[in-house]
DNA sequence: ATAAGGATGATCT
DNA sequence: GATCATCCTTATA
C-alpha cells in the first residue's frame, strides 16, 4: 500500500523509525531503507533550517512528504524526506538501504564494480543508486515517478547519535539516527571530530 | 578491521 | 578562509 501523506505531518523523529523497511521507489529502482536520521524543527543545531529559511533549505520549510535533495562536499548529493506541517521545517536523512529492484540501473548509475551491499550504503551513495538529482529537490515523493511503500509488519529498529554531525546537534544529546539491527547495508558509524 | 588524507564547491563568518 | 548531514583510495593491523 502506498503512503498515507498525513504520516509525515509529523515531526521526523517520530516518522524516522517507521520509514525503516520502507520501500522508495524511483522509476524502476527500488530502494528498501535500512538507516535513516532526523532533523527537528525548531531547536535541532545540526539542522540546516536551523538558522533561518535559505534558497538551499526552503524545500524543508515545504509541505511533507516532498523531498529536500542538497549539494554536500562539492561533489554529493543527499536526500531528505520533508516533515512536519508546511511552514515548520524538519526532515529525515536517507543514509542507507538495499537496491530491491533496477540492480541494472543502478549499477549503472553507481559503477559496474561495486559490490551489491555498496550500491546504496551511504546517504550520497543511495543518492546517486536511485538517480536522484538537484533538479528534483521538492519534488512530491507519493506521486509518480516516486512512490513510498510502508513494511506491513514493525520493524526492529535501534538509536544513536547522528553520523559526520559536528558542534552542537552532534553528540548523545541527539539520538536521532535510526538503523535495522544487524542489515548490513547500515553506514558505518563516523563519529565528527568536533562532535560534543 | 579502522584510520587518514584528498577531492571539490556552496554557504556562512 | 572555514566548515561541512561524504566518498574513495591507500596505508597499517
């Protein structure tokens, strides 16, 4: 079944875990999330509507379930799932899942020697697996060429501190990052070198 | 297995 | 000029 988009009305620590098992699809690459993380609205420091509304965070400020894609490190690109009501600006990290289906596209997107627990482990990684580009920041992720599966049955799912996340909004004060125990296509945890 | 350094550009001070 | 919600390669264990 497909997404209820009242679901991420909510704020993104609540709708984080539920997104785990979550199935993504992106034209005929499907992606089963296996790791995300969540950036609050309001008093999170390590979000990026933290300070104010920007032309680079406005999707985050837009209405939920679209999806918030930035440009990180000079060469990357992550994507976000926008929540909370429009106006209020928080969003849920994709960092890591398994390619379910479209191996063959997104291998191709990703480099034809990659090992398969690779294509998509990484939030830029999974990025660039699904084929998802700048120009689709914003974009309604419940309607085609998008679409959001929820897993029928709860899935496990553990907490910790934000990965690469530095200052304050780095440390055990923020919990926020959420994995399936035990999946293997998890990022491996990057402590920041000035995270509190 | 973990660690370190470079790539590379938008954004902010 | 410094800081990144990172990835890749190479080095050491």
């Amino acid at each position: 079944m497909t997404v209820d988009r009242d679901l991420f009305s909510q704020d993104a620590v609540d709708v984080a875990p539920l997104l785990l098992g979550a199935l993504l699809r992106h034209g005929d690459t499907v992606l089963r999330i296996s790791e995300v993380e969540a950036y609050q609205a309001g008093d999170d420091p390590g979000s990026h509507a933290f300070r104010r509304r920007t032309p680079r965070n406005a999707s985050m400020f837009g209405p939920p379930g679209h999806l918030y894609a930035y440009f990180s490190y000079g060469m990357h690109v992550c994507a976000n799932i926008v929540c909370s009501p429009e106006g209020e600006a928080s969003a849920v990290l994709l960092r890591g899942g398994e390619i379910v289906a479209g191996h063959s596209e997104a291998r191709a997107r990703r480099g034809a020697s990659i090992p398969e627990r690779d294509l998509a482990r990484g939030p830029a990684r999974l990025t660039r697996a699904l084929g998802i580009g700048l120009h689709q920041d914003g974009a309604d992720l419940t309607v085609d060429p998008f679409e959001l599966t929820l897993p029928t049955e709860p899935v496990p799912a553990l907490t910790g501190p934000r990965t690469g996340v530095g200052g304050l909004g780095g440390g055990v004060e923020f919990p926020w990052r959420f994995w399936i125990p035990g999946d293997r296509t998890v990022s491996v945890y990057r402590r920041h070198p000035r995270a509190g």
